[in-house]
C-alpha cells in the first residue's frame, strides 16, 4: 500500500493545477498592478510568487540529495538560489512563469520516483543560516506542499482584492472520487 506517495503525487497534480489557474488570473494584471505593494506579508503579488518559486528551489534543491537518489530532481544540484540579500529573482511574471512551468514540470516526474520506504529516511540539511536539520523525508516533502498552498492562498486573497476571482481552489476538485 501506497497511501503517502499516493497522496503526494496528488498534491504535486494539485500544485501544478493552481500554479497554472494562478498565474493564468495573475497575467491579467498589469506589471504595475502586480508589483503594488498591497500590505501583504510579502508585499506585491508578484514578491509573494516569487517567494513560492524561491522555497521550492530551496527545499527541491534538498530533495535531491535524498540517499535516493531520485533522479527528476537533478538539475537542481546545479541550479543557483539567489541570496536572501540579491532580491527577488524574476523582476516579470513572465519570466517567474517560465521558471514556474520548470518546477512545475519537475515535482510530479520527482514523486512518481518516490518510493514508500523513502519517506522514512532521514535527510539532513543545511540551513542558511549555517544550522544543519534532520527530519524523516516524509514530513519534510508535506511541509514544501503546505507552504505552498498557504502562500497560494495568500496571492488568491490579493487578487480576489484586485477584482479577480480565482475560482474554486480545493484540493478536492482533482482529488479521485470513491466510487462504493
């Protein structure tokens, strides 16, 4: 039985779904509009996206040092995370788009690798802070999920506030129906 890996290659479909709805309602706004400070954690929208598009090239970069090896996630041994200092990387949608349609590419051809047993080994990592972490593989790939959908949530509120109405955004609009 399956059941995490399962629900993981759900949730990279789930991820790659939004992304595409998200940034499809996004592009409907002006470069100005979407790079308005809004009050936002963040600030704009397009600070918030690109925030998402950093993290999972942070933890995608973990990832792939997985004893696993897992293959689909390769490239990101040799991508370059810009420092917290450099700014946000993409400076246009279209552009955060592109690298988003990358990751988006990449995380359900990673999880359809992914191997039950897997889930149970350590992986550490370094902060960049400096400080190294240790946690069973499982708890971290739910957190790059969760982190995810709640900063996704946060850019549906900024556009819903800008006049744009997303649409339904539950996890449960792809989810398998059981059939009894």
């Amino acid at each position: 039985m399956q059941q995490r890996v399962d629900h993981l290659r759900l949730l990279a479909r789930y991820n790659a779904w939004m992304n595409e709805r998200l940034y499809a309602t996004a592009m409907k706004l002006s470069d100005e509009e979407l790079a308005a400070d809004r009050k936002a954690f963040f600030g704009s929208i397009l600070a918030t996206l690109n925030h998402i598009a950093v993290a999972d090239s942070i933890w995608l970069s973990r990832f792939a040092t997985h004893p696993d090896g897992l293959p689909a996630l390769q490239p990101m041994l040799s991508y370059r995370i810009p420092g917290l200092d450099e700014g946000w990387p993409y400076a246009d949608i279209r552009s955060l788009w592109q690298r988003r349609q990358e990751l988006d590419a990449m995380i359900p051809a990673w999880t359809e690798n992914l191997r039950e047993e897997s889930l149970d080994i350590p992986l550490s990592y370094t902060m960049r802070s400096g400080a190294t972490c240790t946690y069973a593989f499982f708890p971290l790939v739910a957190h790059c999920f969760n982190h995810q959908t709640h900063h996704r949530g946060q850019v549906t509120t900024l556009l819903s506030q800008a006049g744009l109405d997303m649409g339904d955004t539950d996890l449960l609009v792809i989810a398998p129906v059981f059939d009894a």
